[in-house]
C-alpha cells in the first residue's frame, strides 16, 4: 500500500504554465493536509486569499501572519464540511 508521502511524490511539483494550462494543483484532505503540513509544507485552501498559507510547528497550527491554533480549534470556529476538503499546497507563483 502507498504511503500519503509516496503518492505526494508522485502527483506533486506540477505547475500551470502556457505549456500546461490544465494543471490543477493536487487536493488534499484536512487530515492530509496536516500531514504535509508537519513535514514543514506550507498549505493553502480554497477559501484563503493568494497570499494566505499555513504550516505546522509541532502539534500547532501556524499561519503567515503568525497566529498559532491547534488543528481542533482552526475547525471549531469553522464548522462548514468545507474545511475538510480542498487543500492545496502553497505556491506563491500560483494563480488562483
């Protein structure tokens, strides 16, 4: 059975260009996400702005503006199902 890690490697380091224009940056689960989120890489989500990303010190959340949460609280104050899908990791060339 593959591993989150094996399969990221394989879908992952694609970009959109005029050579590639239907590239669609792999999705990611929230559970995922905090995954790759722990191995230090920076996520975004469908809701976040072009320059909002967050990461992982430890078991806590961290945001680029430097506000910190624990995965439960980030969810708790968004109860929408929407949160758990949709995630992305953070390309700051990448258009949205």
């Amino acid at each position: 059975m593959e591993t989150l890690k094996d399969v990221y490697g394989l879908i992952g380091g694609g970009t959109r260009t005029i050579e590639n224009p239907n590239y669609v940056p792999p999705s990611f689960s929230f559970i995922e996400a905090v995954e790759l989120m722990k191995q230090g890489k920076k996520l975004t989500h469908r809701f976040f702005s072009k320059d909002e990303w967050v990461t992982m010190e430890g078991l806590t959340m961290v945001f680029e503006d430097g506000v910190k949460c624990s995965p439960q609280q980030f969810l708790m104050n968004r109860p929408s199902l929407a949160w758990n899908e949709d995630w992305s990791e953070f390309n700051h060339h990448q258009e949205r």
